[in-house]
C-alpha cells in the first residue's frame, strides 16, 4: 500500500484552538496572505468576533472550523459573541519584498 | 452600531409576523379575565438551546418538551409563559422553527425575549420572524401593566462585546416609562442576562445595570427575573429582588465553582432535578416564586 510522501517542509500552518472557553494561542503572529484556521473543540458555542468588525465566523458550534484569509497587515483584537470574557488577538505582518 | 440593524428589523418585521401571543390582544383579554379573583398567575421558562447536542443534554427538544408539558397540566393556565431568552443555541431558522413547534404548543400567550444565543451572528432576522414582544417599541424593549403589575421587558444582549449592555436609548427610556408609574405599584422586570454584578468574570453582569436600579430604587416592590446563568440565584438590594431562573437545557456551574462556566453534564436523573421552570403568583402585590423540576 502506498501512502502519499509526507511533505516536511511545509511550515505548520496557522491554527487557533477554541477549548475550555480559551482562544489558543491567545495572540498569534502570521504574515499577510496565511489563512488561520480556527476549531471549535468546545463543548459549548462560540463565536470568532472582529472587535473592529472585520471579520465575524458567526456561529462556531462544537468540532466547527472556520477559516480567515487575513489580507491587510495590522494587529486585529478577537473576541467570542457568545462569552465576550474571551479574547484574542491576531498580528499579521507586512511581507518584506 | 449593532443594534441599528435591530430596530430596521423591527421597522419591516411591524406588521406583524408573530404568532401566538398575538401583539396586546390575548394580554389585554387576560387581564380582564385576572380581574376577576385579584390574583395573577405566570410563567417563566429560560435558556431553552433548541440545537444543542452534547452530553450535557442530548435531547433538549424533549426537555423542553416536558416543561410546556407541565405548564399546560397546571390546574389554571397562566395569564402568561415569558420565555428570558437563549431559545436556541445558534439562531438558526430551523432551531427557531424547532422551537416555536414545542413552543407554540403551550395554552397561554407567550412572551419571548432574545438572548445572545438568538442573535448570533448580528442576525435578528430568525428571532423575529418568530417571535414578537408584544407592545415593544422600535429598539425592541417593552412596558405594560396587567392587574395593577407594572411590567417590564429590558434587552440587554445586542452590545456583543459589552454583554450585557441597556445602553443609552434604553435607559432614558426607562425613565420616561418609570415617571408615571406609583411607587406602591409592584413592578416585574424581565431581562436575560443578570442586571447586577452576579459573577462579572464570567460575564454575568450588566455594564449599566446600575443605571436601571436606580431608575427601580423608589419603587416599594421590584422583582427582576432573568435567565441566562442556567441556576437559581436570588439577590436583593433594598426593595429590588432578582431571581435566576432554571434553564430548561442543562445547568452551569456555580459562581467561581469550575474554570468556566460552560454547560454542565450530569446522569439524566440528576439533569432533570436541575431544569426546570418557574410559578410566580401575584397576590395583593406580593409577589411569590415557585421554582419546580422536571423531575418527577
């Protein structure tokens, strides 16, 4: 049986974790262009919010994933509709030329 | 602005898409009927989560169920069922419609408020073309007295990142619809999220709360119900009391008593000792609470 040859060098790609209430990692660094994927491992629903409402998952029930292209660099602040105590951010950086 | 998208909704939802509750008229029809034996009773059910699907409660169409079940069993039907919000779990049109199929059942009008689980998303749309308060204004909010009861609907959901939060336009709408009212009139307020400091590290809070209690302060009798803490807490401040209520999905842990507040899983006889729904009867101004199970 052959199985497909395991790429080791693509970079882990972007991921946030929704978990006991938590966004995690709390603040994440990415380079303008990546796609952060974002689950929902809760047993409870969430939201993944723009504080400047530029983006908004809307519902995220539990074992949701939703994904966000981030196109403009800056320092984006997130939080959960449904449990606005839950914060995160995003820092997406300019890519040099 | 979030809530502006409301009150548009409102504007074309106006003519009436409700159901059941028909707007003022059935109120108006009960409170001729009250009149009669000088004692009011109601319902209130609470933070129902129609899409819900994890151990906490697999099945909360059918403890839902069961609550309008034993409210329709109640020897007399009450003038009213007010439902504080948190009637789904992601507002979506067919947890709505699931809702409004056990909802819909019960033999009293019903009054059903938003809770941030109904709007998710910044989308009221579901909610109101499913349920309607009836003598709302156009931000939603709502008054009217029944049997010498001054009632009161405050919404305090639709600031998402400052849950919960009157605002503004509320509270001066407060004020003016308090100014003419009594201070020996017994006043309800309903609302979903706790409109005082009840454990603000969950957000189990209103950020003006205190602005409305100030309004509540000079009237001799206030009770406050709310829901969207999932337990019963009783609080008073002065002659302000507030009541918790039940929800009719699954609990949540007590203030503090776990990392977070998330729902809470027990056996299924034990879920059932935790849900349920609430009397409240209203006899020459006393206002008396009565939280019963669903089990039997």
């Amino acid at each position: 049986m052959l199985t497909p040859p395991v790429l080791a060098s693509s970079p882990a790609a972007p991921a946030v974790h929704i978990k006991d209430d938590a966004f995690t990692p709390r603040a994440l660094t990415i380079s303008v262009g990546e796609t952060i994927t974002f689950t929902n491992d809760d047993d409870d629903a969430h939201t993944v919010t723009a504080t400047d409402g530029s983006f908004d998952s809307k519902g995220l029930d539990t074992n949701g994933v939703w994904r966000h292209t981030f196109t403009k660099p800056g320092t984006y602040a997130y939080f959960c509709q449904l449990h606005p105590f839950m914060k995160g951010t995003i820092v997406v950086k300019a890519v040099s030329s | 602005m979030r809530r502006g998208s409301f009150l548009e909704h409102v504007a074309w939802t106006g003519a009436g898409i409700a159901y059941a509750l028909g707007a003022g008229g059935l109120l108006t029809g009960r409170a001729v009927a009250a009149g009669a034996n000088d004692s009011v009773e109601f319902v209130q059910i609470s933070d129902s989560h129609i899409g819900f699907h994890q151990p906490a409660n697999p099945d909360v169409a059918q403890t839902l169920q069961m609550a309008v079940d034993a409210i329709n069993a109640m020897p007399a039907p009450p003038a009213f069922v007010v439902h504080t919000g948190d009637i789904t779990h992601l507002s979506t049109p067919q947890q709505f419609d699931d809702a409004r199929a056990i909802l819909s059942q019960l033999r009293a009008p019903l009054i059903a408020l938003p809770g941030e689980h109904d709007v998710v998303g910044n989308d009221f749309k579901p909610y109101l073309s499913n349920f309607r308060i009836p003598h709302s204004t156009t931000g939603g909010w709502a008054s009217w007295d029944n049997n010498g009861v001054h009632y009161v609907v405050l919404l305090n959901v639709f600031n998402f990142e400052k849950m919960g939060l009157l605002g503004g336009e509320q509270l001066a709408w407060l004020a003016q619809d308090l100014h003419s009212v009594t201070p020996a009139t017994p006043v309800v307020v309903f609302t979903h999220v706790p409109l005082y400091a009840l454990y603000p590290q969950w957000g189990w809070t209103t950020e003006d709360g205190t602005k409305a209690l100030a309004l509540l302060q000079r009237f001799q009798n206030v009770t406050i119900l709310n829901g969207h803490i999932h337990q019963i807490v009783t609080h008073q401040e002065g002659n302000i009391r507030f009541a918790s209520a039940d929800a009719t999905a699954y609990p949540q842990p007590k203030p503090g008593a776990a990392p977070k507040p998330g729902p809470v899983t027990l056996p299924h006889t034990d879920l059932l000792r935790a849900i349920g729904y609430r009397r409240v009867e209203i006899a020459d101004g006393d206002i008396r609470l009565e939280d019963r199970t669903l089990a039997t």
